[in-house]
C-alpha cells in the first residue's frame, strides 16, 4: 500500500511540474497587432498594421523577443529587432538600457547596430503591449538616430 501511494504521489508530482512548464511558456508565440507612436529622427509617422513579433520564453525568466520593423517614411532600410527581455512570472517583460536590439539592415547594405533606450512591456493572455526605445549610437551624450515605437498584438 505505501508503494502504491508512493506512485500516485510520484504521479501527481511529474503531472503538476508539466502543468507548471507550460504555464512557464505560455507567453511563446507570435504576435500580430499594430506599432503606433512611431517616432524615428524626432518626427511622427501612421502607424503600422499586420506586423509580427515572435516572444521566445527560455523558461528560465528570459527570453528573445524577434521582430522586423519598416521601412516606414524616409527610413533607409528595416530594423531587425532581436532583443534579449527578461519575462516575469506576472508576464512584466523589460530590457536592460544601452543593450544590443537589433540592427538596422540598409537598402543600400550594410548594418547598424541599434541600442534599447528603454524597453517595457506586458504580457497577459494572448495578448502582448511593449514600448520599445532605441537608437545607432551616442555622442556628447546625445541618442542618435532615435526611434520609438508602441506594439499591441495577440496570438
């Protein structure tokens, strides 16, 4: 008999750590929704429909948040969005400044790379809501190339 609870115990233990695997990933997915408050070099732009974010959970409190941004008004290429975001349990998604986004990958070729300003964001349900803050490079102190964009998407 205490073999037999043993194994149910077992059982219900293996069950509940799966449960709580998939509750850890539950923010994977792509995302489709719409950038708004596009600003790129101090000037506004529409926004932006049908564009894709892929949120990868490593499972581990991190994560890779993957995207293509543009070419929106006179930008000279796409920005390739790979950003490191740390996933809290609540689904509170943030990125440390001055960290690697992504690149901006020219028409004429080339890249550049492209910093976070600041990044937040959250995650609930299908749903995601980030604003991400980035630019090229600093001089004297001062962000250049600047950009910032809103994203509201669902799975």
């Amino acid at each position: 008999m205490k073999q037999l609870s043993f194994v149910i115990a077992f059982i219900a233990m293996s069950v509940f750590s799966i449960v709580s695997a998939k509750a850890q990933t539950a923010v994977d997915g792509v995302y489709t929704g719409t950038l708004s408050n596009i600003t790129m070099n101090h000037n506004q732009y529409d926004d932006a429909t049908g564009v894709e974010f892929d949120l990868i959970d490593n499972g581990d409190g991190t994560g890779l948040l993957l995207g293509s941004i543009g070419p929106i008004g006179s930008m000279p290429g796409t920005i390739e969005v790979n950003l490191k975001v740390n996933i809290a349990k609540d689904g509170t998604l943030s990125a440390q400044p001055t960290v690697q986004a992504g690149e901006l990958v020219l028409n004429e070729g080339g890249e550049m790379t492209i910093y976070t300003s600041s990044f937040s964001g959250q995650v609930s349900g299908n749903t995601i809501h980030f604003v991400l803050n980035t630019y090229a490079f600093k001089a004297f102190d001062e962000e250049i190339f600047p950009a910032s964009v809103t994203f509201d998407g669902n799975k």
